[in-house]
C-alpha cells in the first residue's frame, strides 16, 4: 500500500492530485484521506475517491467512504472502512 499512496495520482478537473496519508492506519481496517481545497465548492466527488481507493485496496476489498469534511475546513478528509484488514504491503 505504501508503493501506492507514493505513485497513484488521481485526476480531478483536469488536475493531478495525490493524497497524502495521516496515520498508518487508523485501525487493521480504516484509513484517511486527506487532500487541500480551496472552497467547499472544489471537493472531488465521492467517485473519483473510489476509484483511487481501489487502486489502494485492490477491487476485491468492499469498503465504504465517509466525508469527514467541515463546512470551514480547508482540507477534504474522507475515511475509507474496509471490511476485512488491510495487509501491510
């Protein structure tokens, strides 16, 4: 997983954006994303953070996304729950 926060790059509006990890992990389970914004109005859709997501994860993993994001924040937070652990690849 670590290969790929580094490489994989996600388009959002014709813009490269790659993620930046928090923590490790939260749990064997759940981690977050974080990316800046300039408003409210240019946070990437739930979508493109799946497919990134799965780029993570691998397409057999189910997760869920959360956006964490307050309405003053200047940084979109989603938090990906899988239902099985994360391995340490």
């Amino acid at each position: 997983m670590d290969r790929l926060v580094q490489e994989a790059v996600l388009v959002h509006q014709g813009l490269d954006i790659k993620f930046k990890r928090t923590k490790q992990q939260i749990d064997k389970t759940s981690f977050a994303l974080r990316n800046s914004i300039d408003d409210q109005h240019k946070k990437i859709h739930l979508r493109p953070i799946r497919d990134y997501t799965n780029k993570l994860v691998g397409r057999s993993v189910t997760f869920k996304l959360f956006d964490l994001t307050s309405n003053d924040d200047d940084e979109q937070v989603t938090l990906v729950q899988c239902q099985s652990e994360l391995g340490n690849s």
